[in-house]
C-alpha cells in the first residue's frame, strides 16, 4: 500500500476540515502548510486591491514563506495537496509548497474548497512546478462533503 500524505493550507478553516476527513477516511499522514507570517482578516480581505492575499496573487512570481517543512516527503507516493481557491487558482503559498521538495515519481492530487469557483487550472499551473512527478488535475469540495464521498473520491490514487 502506498504512503499517503494530506497537505493543507487554509485561511478560514475550511479547507482544514475537509483535509481532516480526507486524511480519516484514507488513513493519511496530515501535514498543515503554514505561513511563516499568519494571514489577518485584513490580509485575507480580496476586495481590497492592497491586501496581502490580493497582492501576493497578481505577482505570479510570489512565495510566501512557509513556517515549517515536512521533514520525511521522501517517504510518500501519494500526496493530496488542499487549499482555498483564491482568485481562480491556488494561493501563493501552495506555489511556495511544491518547490520545496522533490516530487519525482509521486502522485500529487490537488484537492480545493470554494464556495462557487471551481479548481481550475490549478493541476497544471501545480504540475509546471513538480517536474517528474503526476499532478490530477484535481477536485473542488463544499465543506460539507462527507469523509466517505472524500474517500471514495481518493481511491483512483490509492
């Protein structure tokens, strides 16, 4: 059986929860991915052109600095990698997270909750940044979906 691993970023809980059913209903390691600086609801504010989130996502070229790396990723072949959509993609800090390590020869699944946008093209804009591995293109939840239609989802990969 394959090393699964759950990581996660997630602003207002959301994303923590369904991470935390995914990770329960397929046995998975739980990872949270950090900012080194935490986000403030102010930061988090994507009506204002001058917040945090809102500037960090118009500079593709942004990587917030992550609090904490997960010291044995060798050790896994699947990794689920969650967060919120934020302006039709993944955060900054999820860019950050998949140039950290190598994921050669690993499945890495994007995994997204939002309230109405849909995943996008977060799989390939993840896939540009994780040479050598295979990135799904990935599915957006509700927070409200169940551990087992969470790991009925995971089983193509496991």
């Amino acid at each position: 059986m394959s090393r699964v691993l759950v990581a996660y970023f997630s602003a207002s809980g959301v994303t923590a929860g369904v991470a935390k059913k995914l990770a329960a209903g397929t046995g998975a390691d739980l990872f949270e991915i950090r900012p080194e600086t935490p986000y403030t609801e102010a930061d988090l504010n994507w009506q204002d052109a001058g917040s945090r989130s809102s500037v960090e996502m118009k500079d593709r070229s942004s990587r917030p600095a992550i609090l904490e790396k997960k010291d044995n990723m060798a050790d896994y072949d699947v990794i689920f990698v969650g967060f919120p959509v934020w302006w039709y993609r993944e955060p900054s800090i999820i860019d950050t997270f998949m140039e950290q390590y190598d994921f050669s020869g690993k499945t890495v699944v994007p995994f997204a909750t939002s309230g109405s946008s849909g995943i996008g093209d977060c799989g390939r804009n993840m896939q540009a940044l994780a040479k050598g591995a295979k990135v799904a293109v990935g599915k957006r939840f509700a927070g409200s979906v169940s551990e087992n239609e969470l790991a009925a989802w995971a089983e193509e990969w496991l």
